[in-house]
C-alpha cells in the first residue's frame, strides 16, 4: 500500500493551469500531509523540502476513462497496486478499470472486490462492471 507523504514539500515557481477557467497563473504549492494546503506566494522555515518547476506546467490529476488492469486472474501481469503507481507516475489520479479481467468484473461481488483492495492506493479506481 502506498501511503501520504510524510514530508512537507513546496513546489516552485510552477505555470499552474485550472482548466475550469483556462487560466495560468505562476505560483507556488504547498503539499503537507500529501494534502494541497496553500496556493500563491509561500514563505517557509528551510526544513521543508523545496521542489524548482520553473518552466513547468502543473495541473489537475489526470483521468483515464479506460485502464486495463489485470487483477484479478491474472496479478502475474499486473495488479492494482502496480497497475496504481504506474498511473500516477503518468499524473492520473483517477482511473477507469475495464472488466474484461479473468474472472470478468460481472457482479456486485467483482466489484466490491477491487473497491476493497483499492481503497488504500494511491490514486481513485473506478471498476467498470
């Protein structure tokens, strides 16, 4: 299982992008506890791990509408927990599972299984049934 962040971590100097209004706006993230706690001009004590994006652009978590993970049946491909951190190495925070797994995702069952065994990953996984 993957955890929270333990550190505190400031992003800086970052392009921020809200797709809700389209705008980009330079800015500076402060992460604590993994949650997103300031937005704008941060000032901080020097224990807290500083992160230059200069030139990058931050945005939103990504979502993928259609993942093929291999849990259950076939875990020797992949499972949630492998098939999660690759995600959100890519910047997805939510994805999308097909059912076209061995046993097929076709029952309440299937499907409480991998809300169970996701719950405590690192990104949201929505199985489709």
């Amino acid at each position: 299982m993957i955890s929270r962040l333990k550190k505190d971590i400031i992003l800086e100097n970052g392009i921020l992008y809200d797709p809700v209004l389209d705008e980009k706006s330079k800015a500076s993230i402060l992460i604590s506890d993994g949650l997103i706690k300031k937005i704008g001009k941060i000032s901080s004590n020097k224990n807290i791990k500083r992160i230059d994006c200069e030139g990058k652009l931050i945005t939103p978590g990504f979502i993928d509408l259609h993942a093929h993970f291999r849990e259950p049946g076939r875990e020797d491909k992949e499972t949630l927990e492998t098939g999660s951190m690759a995600a959100m190495s890519g910047g997805f925070t939510r994805v999308c599972v097909m059912p076209n797994t061995n046993p097929p995702l076709d029952s309440p069952e299937s499907i409480r299984f991998i809300m169970e065994r996701s719950k405590d990953l690192c990104i949201q996984i929505y199985p489709i049934g």
